[in-house]
C-alpha cells in the first residue's frame, strides 16, 4: 500500500512517525516521507 502524504500540509509534527505499527514513515528533513515497510502490504 502506497501512503498518500501531503508534504504541502506536513508541519513535521512526528505523530504519524510515532504511531506507524509497521514503522514506514519517517520524518527527514523536516517532511514525512515513506520508508521501506519490508514488503508487508
Ligand atoms: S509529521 Fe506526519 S502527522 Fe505530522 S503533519 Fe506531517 S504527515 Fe501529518
């Protein structure tokens, strides 16, 4: 499954970060951005 981050909105708050069971986002510089899930969707 593709995440759909609006990255015009994000204000890097790190929620999303924090409560993602399959830790697949992140936050760098200041934007979330996804990150490898390890294939599991
Ligand atoms: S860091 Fe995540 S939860 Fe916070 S504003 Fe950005 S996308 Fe939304």
């Amino acid at each position: 499954m593709k995440l759909k981050i609006n990255n015009e909105t994000c204000i890097a708050c790190k929620l999303c970060e924090m409560v993602c069971i399959r830790d697949n986002i992140q936050v760098i510089d200041k934007k979330a951005v996804e990150v490898d899930n390890g294939g599991l969707f």
